[in-house]
C-alpha cells in the first residue's frame, strides 16, 4: 500500500509532541504518541514509536524513558531550562525601554521553549501591575540600525525628541523636537543599558566631544555613507562601564574628582555605583573615604541626598558649595 504523505512528516509532528507536551512531570505512553500523530493523519506502531525516538535521541533530543506505572517518555533538557526562561521573563517584564506590546510578543516566545506546562508557570510568574513602558515601537528597528551603523563604521543621521506639555490643548503631552527637528548627524562608537533605558554613545564633532542619546527618542535613524569619527577617544582609552558609571541617571556634567566620606556600611553602595577597582582609606572606625571621578550634576547630587547623610562630599569645595546650593533651592 503506498504511505500517505504525511508520514514523511512523522518525526517532526513526534518532536514537537514531546516538546510542547511532556516533561519530568508530564509524560506520554508510546499509545498517548500513537494516538495524538493519528490526529495529525499519521498512522504508528509501537514499534515504529521506538525507533523513531531513538533516532530523535541520536539527533540530540534528550528524549528519557521512564519504566513501570505513571512512565512514559518525555524530554528531560531543553536549550533553556525553566529557571534560565523565568529570569528572561522577570528582565522583558522589568524593562522599561520594551513595549507592553513588544513584551508581551516576546514573553510568547519564550513561553514556546518549554512545555505547555511548564509555559503556564512563567504566566503565574509574571506580574508587573502598571509598570512603566515606553511607547515607541520602533526602537527595536532603532536599535538594530545603529548596530548596523557601529558594525560599518559609518555616521548616522537622526531626529531627536523630548516629551513636552502643550497647555493650549487640554495640557497634552506631546513631541518636541531638537534643534527645531533638525537633523543630527555623529558617529556611533557604542550602545549602553543605564536606568533601565537604552543609550548610542557617540562622538560629536560639531563639539568634539563623547554625547550620549535615549534610542527611544531617536527618529529617522539613517546611516551615511561617511566614515566615523572620534577614532581617538574610544580606542584604547574609553570604556562603555566606566562612563555609565560617573553618568548618574544619564545626565552629563562637568566631570571631577570627588573625595566622599562614607559609613563603612555602605561600602557595597559605593562597590555597585563605582565598581570594584576602589582605593579605600579609613578615616575612623566607623567611616571610610574614597575618591571617584563623576559628572557633576543635579542627579549625582540627589543620589548623595537620597542617602540619608551616610554619604558626604569632602572636596573639592565648590562641589561642596554647589550642594549646599542645591539643598537650599530645595528647602525654598
């Protein structure tokens, strides 16, 4: 008798079965098998069963089978394992710079790398109540192009844009473009994930300096067919970490070094801002002294604030007096 056509189709519908339907906890019979391909018009046979397992297993599907009551077979390691899947889910979820849209889409596909079963526990995990997300679709397409553009070594062109309040509609939140939507141009050395936003960090030469731009406020990305620039300052010398470090919030300023006092208490504080390579010094038993170098701006101010006085600035004194400056407008 001639095989249907669908029996050519056989290992793969029997890899997908054991792959969305079984795991250590869930497992199918060589019957369940039999039964569910015969829904998908393929006739098998027990023994037919077992050989094509185990030319799945010779392929690499970790395909386990358990003897005696409750057995049956089923996949016992996957490319993800279902801690690896819910770490994923909680960083989309967590992540500003991703869309509710985009979040969602991806956390569908990741959901299809385990079991159906195991799938219905990263839905229980996820729950992130109105969380913050950012409502540009386009920043994945940003994203891509500029590593594109980094890849090439070539400038690019964009639209840059800020978020601002038109009073004379009903004080609606609008876009404000840049430079009167003028057209930036700059050569992209680097992409950073700082304050759960993604930034291009590029050489200016219209300033000859390194500037930093938010990807989902950028429009219009395209690339030149000019050469980069800025060559000297990211050779050797630059280091994407270091600068997202003294950046506080992304915000740019004239940057120093600054002598901090601190409660040994909160040397891990200080570790996770500045890093590990610290040079300590005691200054009682109680508190410690360390010099960082930092942009000096109203961020970095509020972060020594936000410590409750754990944290002092010690030198140099007009950074000092710029705090206390700080401090008073505040009060007023």
């Amino acid at each position: 008798m001639p095989k249907k056509p669908n029996q050519k189709l056989k290992l793969m519908y029997l890899s997908q079965l054991l792959l969305q339907k079984t795991d250590e906890q869930h497992m199918l019979t060589a019957d369940e098998l039999i039964a569910a391909l015969s829904q998908h018009g393929i006739e098998a046979e027990r023994k037919s069963i077992y050989s094509d397992i185990e030319s799945l297993q010779y392929f690499g599907l970790d395909v386990i089978h358990q003897r005696g009551p409750g057995g049956g077979y089923y996949v016992a390691s996957r490319e993800f394992e279902l801690p690896e899947l819910k770490l994923l889910v909680d960083a989309i979820q967590c992540s500003r710079f991703i869309t509710a849209k985009k979040s969602n889409e991806l956390i569908k596909k990741l959901e299809s790398l385990a079991s159906e079963s195991q799938a219905r526990t990263l839905q229980r995990q996820v729950y992130v109540s109105d969380r913050v997300k950012t409502i540009n679709e386009s920043i994945y397409y940003n994203i891509d192009a500029l590593h594109s553009a980094i890849s090439a070594g070539v400038q690019i062109t964009f639209r840059y844009f800020e978020w601002a309040l038109d009073f004379s509609a009903s004080a609606r939140i609008q876009k404000r473009y840049r430079k009167d939507g003028a057209l930036y141009q700059v050569s992209p050395w680097a992409l950073t994930w700082d304050d759960e936003n993604y930034y291009m960090i590029a050489y200016d030469k219209t300033t000859d300096k390194i500037r930093h731009y938010r990807v989902d406020k950028m429009e219009g990305i395209s690339l030149t067919d000019n050469s980069r620039e800025g060559q000297q300052m990211f050779c050797n010398q630059f280091n994407v970490a270091a600068y997202s470090r003294k950046i506080f919030g992304m915000f740019s300023g004239e940057e120093k070094t600054v002598s901090l006092a601190c409660e040994n208490r909160f040397i891990g504080v200080i570790r996770d801002r500045f890093g590990a390579d610290l040079i300590v010094h005691k200054l009682d038993d109680t508190h410690f002294s360390v010099n960082v170098t930092v942009a000096v701006s109203p961020q970095f101010f509020s972060w020594v604030f936000g410590l409750g006085g754990a944290v002092r600035i010690l030198e140099p004194t007009e950074v000092r007096e710029q705090f206390q400056q700080q401090l008073k407008a505040m009060i007023e």
